[in-house]
C-alpha cells in the first residue's frame, strides 16, 4: 500500500472540501437562475397577458354587431376586424419575444394554436360578411340591416373564443411558478444535502487531523519532556504512513542513540572510576613497597655482610681441624644465608623499581621470541606437568616496550593459566598483529570465571586462584604496566568450566600513557 504522506492527506481534504462548496455554490445557483428564469418569464408573460387583454377588448368590438341593440354603421365592420388583426400582430411579436428568450415552457405552441383558431375565425367572418365586395350591413330606408345567421355565428364563436388566450396565458403560468416550486424543492434539497456533507466532511477531516497531526505532535512533545527528565526508555508508536511516522521512527532513533551513548558515557565512567580506584590502590602498593623494600634492605645487608663474617671467622677457626666433620655442613648453611639474603635484596630491589615513577627504558622487542623464552623458563615447572601448550607465531611484530616488564606479564598469564588447569588440559598462545595492535592471546581450557571474577579481575587484592595462594596482585600489576605501554589488556570466559581468554594488545607504535593514570601515579 502507497504511504500517504501529509500533502496528499490535505489535498484529498480541500478536494473534499471544495467539491462540498461546489456543491453549495452549484445549488444556490440553481435555485438563483430557476428564480431569475421565473421572473423573467412571469415578467414576458405579463406582457402577453397585457397584449392578450387588448386583443380581447378588440374582439368584444368587433363582436358588437352580434348584439341586437348594436347600431354601428357597416362601414365600421372592416375597420373593427383590422383593429383585432393588429392586436393579434402585436400578441404574436410578443410571445415571439417569450419563445426566443426561452420564457415559454411549450414554445408559445398553445398561443399560436389559439391565434390561428382567431385568424381563421377572422378569414370566415370576412368571407361570410363581404363575399362581393359590399358592405357587410346593408340599408333599407335608411335603417341598419343585421348580420345574416352565418356572420352572427362567426362573432359568437369570436366572442366565445376570446377568453382562452388569456386562460392559455394563465395556464402556462401556472406551469411555469410549478416548474420554479420544483426546481426550488430539488435545489433546497441539494444545498441541505451539500450542507449536511460538507459539515461531516469537515467533522471527519478534524477528527482525522487531530488522529494524523495534533496526536502525533502532542505525543511527541510529552516524550520530548520525559526526555528532558531523563527517561530514554519511551518511543513513539504512530499508525499513519506519513511524514509523522518518519519524524516518530525519527526521534526513536535518536532516543536508542542516546540510550546507546549514555550506556557508553556510564561504562566510561565507571571504567574511569575503576581505573581511578585501581591506580590509587598500586599507588598505595608502590609507597608500602618502597617503605618495606627500604626497611627490610638494612637488615638484610647487616645478615649478608655477618654471614660473610662468620663465613671467614669459621674458615679460620676450622682451617686447623679439616677434617671436621660439619665443616662442609657450616660452609654449606653460611653460603645459602648469603645467597638467600642477596635474593632478598635483589627482590626489594625490584620492589623499589616498581615503585618508582617515570618512564623506564624501552627498546624494540621481538615478542615472538619474549614469549618462548617464558614459555622455556615455564617448562620445567611443577604446574606444566601434563599439560599442552601451543604457541601460535602468525606474525613476528617488534614492538617498543620494556622487556623485562612484559615478560612478566606474559610470566604471569601463562602462569595463571597452567595453574586453572587440570591435567591434559590445553594453553593455546597466538601472536598476530590487527591493524595498528600487536595481539597476545592466551585461551585456556581451565576452570573459566563467572560474570563477577570478569568485572573485578583487574583490581588490587582480587584474587579466585584455585590453589587460595594468589594475593591478588599480579593481573592489577600486569594491567598496569600495559596500561602504561598504551595498550590494552581484556578477559573473557563464557562462564565457571569453560576455560578463559586473556587478550593484550600493545601498540606498535609508542604511545602515550593516559593522562590520569600517568598524573596519579606521579602523585602517589
């Protein structure tokens, strides 16, 4: 079905309408010209009626001579019947007049019907009267002589027909004020039928603008104040096929866009926060680190420097007694003190790097190779007992980083990920390069993380290891460091039993660090 846009619904309506007025006008001009055609005619037959009176009165005297007490003189006769012929021209030029204006409802046929009955009277009468060229009357003794029986009958029948012109006249009048009551009845009843439409048509085409416009717009502007305050949940439902559909699908577009970008503002925003909250916990990390990375570097130097005494001080106590049996015993137990002190100090060392803030060095790092060298160092491992893993070399990216940093992010991942799994299972380590990313991926069959693991993964202290020894540190301070490479790092399960998915992207070309984290770890 073709869509009705607005121009064509109010088109359709101004034709209705107009054809309504049309028909209004078109009536009251009937009825307008049926009363003018009317008076017109009443007015033409007015005048025949008037032209009718003097052929009557012509004829009442030429018909004097029927009368016995008549004494007109004969040579009267002729000039009587002229009188009546010219009154009978003057009719006929009248209702000439009626039939070329169309006032005469059967063309002026009675009229001429009687005029010729008249005429032909006449042509008797004349006949009858003078048949010799004498004088219709004669003379005996000077007296009048009367009309013979012929003659007298003529003017009787003259006499007689007189009247019905006039009746002809008044007949067709009354045909015609018929004729105008009818077209008044059919006209009255066009306009009130026209009326009655036209105001229907306009109750309809209000009713129909309220439902089509006003309804729509009155709608919108109720969403649009609900939008205002707020709510992004209301759309707009419009039936019509026309323009207000289009500006109702319209605003739901922008109202599921808006949706969209505040959904996207508060996952940035609670993103933020989450970073917010996380790098002032590895601040917090960084400080109790170099507090306790400086304070435990006393005592250890004070245990390596006495251990390194006392090895000296027994190598010369014992030199003279070789064959003491816990010679080798002591020297052995001293040599472990020294170098288990010296691991110690070399790990607060590392504490107060880690805690120190600024740019460390960086160089082109062929990941491919970083990551089997990790993967060699984890080979002897008592968690990679039993189980697979691949490593998947699609490209070979160099990449700008701090070696000794993503190794360990890649240390702990791999770690992380032998440890999740069960004998047999399977870590599948890929290295590729999308776009402007090089990408790590390390997808494992272990036991997977539920919807809450994911959210807090990432934050200080947060750990779900299943041996219970993790401290919840080593993915917060992996996130960090590749947060501080410019890249990114993402975890994904499809839930508790379905293994896990760590994926970090670092950028192939150097980035910046963000600016927040970079001027919080500056303060810390």
């Amino acid at each position: 079905m073709a869509r009705w846009r607005i121009r064509h619904k109010l088109m359709a309506g101004l034709t209705l309408v107009v054809s309504g007025v049309g028909v209004l006008f078109a009536g009251t001009l009937w009825g307008l010209f049926s009363y003018r055609g009317t008076m017109k005619s009443i007015d033409s037959k007015l005048a025949e009626l008037r032209s009718a009176q003097e052929v009557q009165e012509a004829i009442a005297r030429l018909t004097g001579w029927a009368d016995a007490e008549h004494k007109a003189p004969p040579s009267e006769l002729p000039q009587r019947i002229q009188e009546v012929r010219q009154a009978l021209q003057a009719y006929r030029e009248k209702l000439q007049q009626s039939v070329t204006r169309d006032r005469d409802p059967d063309q002026g046929q009675d009229e001429r019907d009687v005029l010729d009955a008249f005429e032909q009277a006449l042509h008797d009468l004349e006949e009858s009267a003078g048949r010799n060229g004498l004088p219709v009357m004669s003379a005996i003794g000077g007296e009048v002589q009367p009309l013979d029986e012929n003659a007298l009958r003529l003017l009787r029948r003259l006499r007689q027909m007189a009247p019905e012109l006039r009746e002809v006249i008044h007949t067709d009048l009354s045909r015609r004020i018929k004729l105008a009551r009818q077209d008044y009845r059919t006209s009255l009843i066009a306009v009130s039928v026209a009326t009655i439409l036209a105001v229907l048509v306009l109750l309809a085409l209000s009713l129909l603008a309220y439902r089509w416009i006003m309804a729509p717009i009155r709608e919108l502007h109720e969403k649009v104040m609900q939008l205002a305050q707020g709510n992004f949940d209301s759309h707009i439902s419009v039936q019509s096929q026309d323009e207000m559909r289009d500006l109702a699908e319209a605003f739901n577009h922008m109202i599921d866009r808006l949706q969209e970008i505040y959904r996207d503002l508060a996952r940035q925003i609670n993103e933020r926060s989450r970073q917010l909250v996380r790098s002032e916990r590895l601040a917090s990390i960084g400080f109790l680190a170099a507090g306790v990375a400086h304070e435990i570097n006393n005592p250890l130097a004070s245990i390596a420097f006495c251990s390194e005494a006392l090895e000296r001080r027994i190598a010369d106590l014992l030199a003279e007694k070789q064959g003491h049996p816990d010679y080798a015993t002591i020297t052995q137990y001293l040599a472990m003190i020294q170098q288990e002190a010296f691991r110690c100090k070399k790990i607060t060392e590392k504490l107060l790097e880690f805690s120190q803030v600024g740019e460390k060095h960086r160089e082109h790092t062929d990941l491919a190779q970083l990551i089997q060298s990790v993967l060699d160092m984890v080979e002897h491992m008592p968690h990679h007992k039993g189980k697979t893993v691949r490593f998947d070399i699609r490209h070979r990216p160099r990449v700008l980083v701090n070696a000794h940093e993503i190794k360990s992010v890649v240390l702990n991942l791999v770690v992380n990920a032998l440890e999740s799994m069960d004998e047999e299972g399977e870590l599948t380590i890929t290295l590729d390069v999308q776009e402007e990313w090089a990408v790590m991926t390390f997808c494992d069959t272990g036991c997977g993380m539920t919807p809450e693991v994911l959210e807090n993964i990432f934050e200080p202290f947060y750990s779900r290891s299943r041996t219970g020894k993790g401290t919840g540190l080593g993915l917060s301070i992996s996130h960090h460091i590749v947060t501080q490479h410019g890249g990114e790092i993402e975890a994904r399960s499809d839930g508790p039993g379905r293994g896990s998915t760590f994926i970090v992207r670092l950028p192939l070309r150097a980035r910046v660090p963000a600016r927040e984290t970079w001027e919080m770890a500056k303060a810390a």
